[in-house]
C-alpha cells in the first residue's frame, strides 16, 4: 500500500526530476496527455497547466494515490480536462493515440520495462513525445543495505517472494532501444545532492519509496524492527552534517520523440 503522504514528506526533492525531465518535452500544443504513474497528482496538474487546452490523464495502480489525487484541489488547473484513474502500466493501452505520454520514477517498479517501451512509443500520435525518469541507485548503501538485511538469516524467511524495486540502466541503452525504432532520442544522468532535514531522513525517504514492499510484507511490530535496523545501518553511511544529511541520487532521463 502506498502512503500519499509519506511520499510527499520530500515533495521538492522528488519533484524537481520531473520538472527537468518536462522541461524537455518539445510538444507546444498536445491534445492528449498520459502521465503513467502519477502518484498523487500534483505534477499531473502541472502538466494541465502547462496545456490547458489538453486532456490529462494520471494513471496509479496505487488506489490510494489516485483517491488523493481525486480528492485534490488543483484549482482550474486544464480547465476541467485533468483526470485520475487506478490502472496498471504494464498492460495499459490508451483509448487513443497520445501526443504526450510521461512517466516519473515508475518504471524501477516494472519487470523487464525496457521490454514495455517499444509498445510506448508505438502508441504515440505522429510526432509524439515520450519521456521517462527513473531512478539509477542500485549500488548505493541505502539499497545495499536493504537487499542484505531481507536477505539475512534474520528475515529471509518473512520476505521470501518480496520484490525489491528495480533500477535504471545505463542512458545509452535507452537511446539505442528507441533511436533503432525511429525515434529521435535525447538521453541523460544526473545525480541530485539532496540535502535533507531531520533525524534520519534517508530512512524517511525511502520508507516512502524503496522499503514500502518489505514493510507491506511484514505485520507492524517485525516493520518496526526491520526498520530500526535499516536506519541503524544507513546512518553510518550518510552522517549528518551541521547544515542537513546529503543523499546523492542518480536518476537516468529519456525524451524521445516519433518522427
């Protein structure tokens, strides 16, 4: 289950790959706009904004982003042409060709998703852009930590079956999947310095994030435990400094559009 308001707690830090990532996107004047994964909707509304003569979609498996998404007051924000609706996006298909689909930091959640992007780009209308974030961490301790801690003696048993979230592959595998369909593709890294505030706020960020299918798994006394570990562990590789706790984030971007 995903907690809307936990993944909020850093609301500027995860929103600014988005804005990056749409600040690319060429599209002047889309008819159809699809965000795959929009969580609780508040960039959605930005991209409403952004055309207010487009119809915008969010799509969430996360029931519980979609009804705070729903319940939201995003002002006149694409003049009442901004929806939500609970759906998968790895079998999603659009009722009709999008000019603009995006997709921010969900495809790390999506078995073999390099193998989704082709029917992606399929679907756009001529001209369509698509774009897509995701993060590119895999061999940072916060991760290292979690896959040895579900993985020990300990917990092994309890979160047997339990699938950690997936990361990003290197820029150049993305350019070269889509730039041999015919799309014209630009594709980069960036790593974010977040400085976060509060005691142990890597812990906080990824109990949003990363830890919420091992906690999900476990009955609130063993997430308790589990978590205390992780935060235990995780505090000696992020110290904090007197101005906050830095937590480098890489993230891996795609924009590419069909000709």
């Amino acid at each position: 289950m995903w907690d809307p308001a936990q993944y909020l707690h850093f609301a500027d830090e995860r929103s600014r790959p988005f804005y990056d990532l749409a600040a690319r996107i060429g599209a002047t004047a889309p008819g159809y706009v699809v965000d795959l994964g929009c969580g609780p909707g508040q960039l959605t509304a930005s991209l409403a904004a952004r055309w207010p003569q487009a119809e915008v979609l969010g799509i969430d498996s996360s029931a519980e982003m979609i009804a705070a998404a729903q319940q939201a007051d995003y002002g006149a924000a694409g003049g009442g042409q901004l929806s939500f609706v609970v759906g998968d996006v790895s079998d999603w298909e659009p009722a009709r060709s999008p000019d603009v689909i995006i997709s921010n930091a969900v495809l790390q959640w999506v078995p073999k998703h390099m193998e989704l992007l082709p029917r992606w780009a399929d679907y756009l209308a001529p001209a369509g852009w698509l774009a897509f974030q995701l993060p590119g961490n895999f061999d940072q301790p916060n991760h290292a930590v979690l896959r040895e801690l579900a993985s020990s003696a300990r917990w092994r048993e309890q979160l047997a079956g339990v699938e950690l979230n997936r990361q990003a592959g290197d820029p150049g595998q993305y350019l070269d999947l889509l730039a041999r369909l015919g799309l014209r593709v630009d594709a980069w890294e960036t790593t974010y310095l977040h400085v976060l505030q509060g005691p142990d706020p890597v812990t906080d960020w990824y109990k949003g994030t990363g830890l919420r299918p091992v906690l999900a798994a476990l009955d609130p006394a063993h997430a308790q435990e589990f978590l205390a570990e992780y935060s235990r562990q995780v505090q000696k590789h992020y110290p904090a400094a007197p101005y906050g706790t830095v937590l480098p984030f890489r993230r891996v971007f795609v924009v590419a559009q069909r000709g």
